[in-house]
C-alpha cells in the first residue's frame, strides 16, 4: 500500500515520493543492472538514468501498485 502512495503522490510531482521510492529500489536496482552488464560503473550509470526517466514519464504509469515492476521494466531495457 505505501508504494501506491507514493506512486500517486509522484506522479503529482513530489520529490519527497520520488526520494522515498528511490532509496527503497536503489540497491535492488543497482543488483539487477549488475547482473545485466556485469560491471558496477556501468550499473551505476543505469540506475541513474532509470531514475533520471522514471521521473520524466512517471505520468505514463497507469497502475500505482505496479510501480516496481515499471521502474524494473525501465531498467532493464536502460541496461540492454
């Protein structure tokens, strides 16, 4: 329930939202980018780009409850 919240209050522009939602993904985040591109410099940089585009098109997610699977869709591709 709390990730919807801050779902919908990001999608209202909050950076609050957006620090809490990246401090609770950023390691989870950081683990799966290494596990694509087997290097922790480019990892970094694809955490911060996937962040840097889920606050531009954070008005594309329709569903707050499935935020993480968005933001992880995002990485994934951004690490490819």
């Amino acid at each position: 329930m709390e990730e919807e919240i801050l779902a919908a209050r990001l999608r209202e522009g909050s950076r609050e939202a957006f620090d809490e939602l990246y401090h609770k993904y950023k390691n989870m985040a950081l683990h799966t980018a290494y596990l694509i591109t087997g290097n922790l410099a480019d990892s970094e940089d694809v955490v911060q780009e996937t962040f840097v585009k889920v606050w531009i098109h954070v008005r594309e997610l329709h569903n707050d409850s499935g935020f993480k699977s968005w933001m992880m869709q995002i990485l994934v591709r951004t690490a490819l």
